[in-house]
C-alpha cells in the first residue's frame, strides 16, 4: 500500500496517476477524495483531528505527505509542526517510510540565485521558519530513530491550469481573459518554475527508490536561466495574445493585502521576486537520467489544458 496524505491537491492527484506504474494498492487521503485510479482506496479524513494520521498510514509501505494548508501563518504555525510529528510517529509505528513534498523557503534569501540541496538554511520568513522546524523534525527522526524518510523539494509550480498556483492566477487567466498579467517585484529577474507533471512523477521515482531516502532532492526543473517577462511572453504567445505585464511594487502588494487575505501574506516573501530564483535540479536529473520538460512544452500544455476546461459547460 502507497499512501498520499493531502491526495486532493496538484500534486495528489497526478501523484496517484504516477504510483499506478508501482503499485495497484494505493490510498487517497484528504477530507474528499476522489478516484483517480479504479483501484484507489478513498480515506476521507481531517489529517489535524487526533488520531487521523495513524489510521490513514496503517498498513502503508510509502506514505506520500504532500498536504497542503491555508495561506496563513497562523494555519501553518499551529497546524504544521503537529502533523509532521503525527506522521512521523504513525510511520515509525507502521514501518512506514515518508516522503516528504516540500519547497524552498528554509534558504537563505541572498543564495536562492542559485539553489541546490546543499545550500544554506536559513529562512528570513516565519513561513520559512515553520518549514526549517518540520524539516529538521524530519532529519532528526531519520538519524535518531531509524526513520526511512527524503525531502521531494519544488520550486514555483505551474502546469495543469491549476489554480493554486500564481502562474494560473497572476498570468495565465488574466491573458486569457484579456487583462494585464501581473507580477511582483520584478519581472526581469531569472525565475525557475518546476512543472507539476514532471514533480510528480518524479516524486513516485524517489519513493519507489529504496538509495533515494535519507536525502533531499530537488524534483526536475528545466534548467534554462529564463526572466519572468520571457516567462510571461510564452504564455501570451500560446494564447496569441500581446504580453501585457503589470508588475506590482510592494506598495501595492501591501495595499490589496488589506482586501485579500492571501496577498496579505506575501510581503515577507517578497524577496524571492526581486533577485534572481534560479533552482538546480541536476543531482536529480544526473541520478535518474531525467530530461525535465522545457519551458516551450510545460506552457503549450498548461495553456491547452485551461483552454479544454474554459469550453467545458458549467456542472
């Protein structure tokens, strides 16, 4: 049994999709889960109630944690830290090993110009704080008490027109519907973006790599040094439409806070958009022999796919 905790988001469901390659024996959990393979096991479960992990992780082999919580610090200060340790301990108790999907916000801001897996930790957010104390839960767990566990770590999503990620909301739906795309900071600046098919996939990879645990890995990422506005371009071409950009200064970004509890929480973060953000995944891709998907086919596809759904009859 391969199990995915917080099964419902991105990178959930393509991760079932993926693990159908290793097992027939896969459990979805999340607090509405839907099939995605005919032979999915559905757990609906809230993953913070007492008890939940434990139950969602008995009789797992692989234990995926790729849940993802609201927005908010205050979510993440009091929800993160307690699911990591339930995690832990039900994959001690199970003999489970743990993969975890994790991001880039424990780096130390002035070396995130060229990120790999050894570069420095040191978070300047409260986001990245929470992350830096899960993580070294994690490492801990591994070293002092035999854990099998890997840290799957991604830069910016996009892909999919999902629309949990910026590129669908700041870009790609404003071009589509005739507005500006909107940027922060900088548009000018190198930004990595790793595409959600190729993450999940080689998430199912590592997990299925017995070598793999113990590590943390960058997922593959294209590694052309390409700008936001080049970025942006793309899609407009895609969409045969001009690449109007609307950067927004920090200001700004303060301002529509008052208004939209999601950007209130991007000031602190707002470093990763004014320098360059240039992710290396070449460990991975050097191990595995893995060529990520380039920039060109990620956006065809990602525009197709919004495309498809935006002429689908509302349910």
């Amino acid at each position: 049994m391969q199990t995915i905790l917080g099964a419902s988001g991105s990178i959930g469901k393509l991760l079932a999709e993926e693990l159908r390659h290793y097992t027939t024996r896969i459990r979805l959990v999340s607090r509405n889960p839907k099939k995605v393979n005919d032979t999915d096991e559905l757990l609906p479960v809230d993953l913070t109630l007492p008890g939940a992990v434990n139950m969602a992780v008995n009789g797992s082999e692989v234990v995926y944690l790729t849940l993802g919580f609201n927005y908010d610090i205050k979510v993440w200060e009091a929800n993160w830290p307690v699911l990591m340790k339930d995690t832990i301990e039900a994959c001690i108790k199970h003999n489970a090993k743990l993969v975890f999907f994790d991001n880039v916000y424990t780096y130390d801001k002035d070396e995130i110009h060229h990120m790999t897996e050894v570069t420095k930790v040191n978070p300047s957010s409260r986001k990245g704080g929470v992350r830096r104390e899960i993580n070294e839960m994690l490492m801990a767990a591994v070293r002092d008490r035999n854990l099998s566990a890997l840290i799957a770590r991604s830069a910016d999503f996009y892909g999919n027109d999902s629309s949990t990620t910026f590129v669908a909301e700041l870009a790609l739906k404003n071009l589509a519907t005739g507005k500006s795309a909107q940027w922060f900071m900088n548009s000018g600046k190198v930004h990595s973006f790793t595409y959600i098919p190729d993450a999940a996939r080689a998430t199912a990879l590592l997990g299925n790599t017995p070598d793999a645990y113990g590590q943390v890995w960058h997922l593959p990422t294209d590694p052309a040094r390409i700008n936001v506005t080049d970025f942006i371009g793309m899609i407009a071409d895609e969409l045969n439409v001009k690449p109007r950009i609307r950067v927004l200064p920090m200001f700004m970004i303060r301002a529509i806070g008052l208004f939209l509890p999601v950007i209130r929480e991007m000031p602190e973060m707002m470093y990763q958009y004014d320098r360059d953000y240039y992710f290396d995944s070449s460990k991975f891709t050097k191990r595995f022999g893995f060529k990520p998907t380039p920039y060109s086919e990620g956006i065809r596809e990602m525009c197709k796919g919004y495309q498809v759904a935006a002429q689908k009859p509302a349910a």
